[in-house]
C-alpha cells in the first residue's frame, strides 16, 4: 500500500482535530503545533497513533522538529517510502 504526504496529511489532520475536537477544515497545517494548541501530550498521542496505524515511530525530538502537520506528514511519508523500498 502506498501513502504520500497528502494522504498522511489528511490522516494526521483528522486525528488532531479529533484531539481538540475542532473541524478538520478550520486546522492550520502549515504552522507549528504550538498555534494549532497541540500540547506535548497531545504529541505523545500523536505519535503512539502514527505508530499504530503506520508503523513508524518517530522519537519526540522528531516530531518536535518536523514542526507542524505538513512537515510531519512528509517525514511519515518519506518513512513509508523508504520501508517499502526495504530500508528505514
């Protein structure tokens, strides 16, 4: 199966609006978390939630770094990408 950035953006989307239980549309994607209201729990959730649906774990400093849920989601992505091609 194949996810590219956007798919894994759709997904990250949905599940963090489902954290701050705000519409999927109205969350900025471009932004760091901390102007999304995403707090370091939430990160810790969102990780465990990226490693139960995608197999990839990313450590806190990763997500931390990746900034907000287009950057993250590419960095899944090139993840999956690199899994499938049968590095990691």
């Amino acid at each position: 199966m194949e996810y590219g950035a956007e798919t894994v953006l759709g997904y990250l989307t949905s599940m963090v609006a489902d954290m701050k239980m705000v519409s999927a549309e109205t969350l900025p994607k471009n932004v760091c978390y901390h102007e999304t209201g995403i707090d370091s729990l939430e990160l810790i959730d969102l990780a465990r939630n990226i490693s139960d649906h995608y197999g990839v774990r990313l450590s806190m400093t990763e997500l931390i770094t990746a900034g907000g849920l287009r950057q993250l989601s590419e960095r899944v992505a090139e993840r999956l990408t690199a899994a499938s091609e049968g590095g990691r």
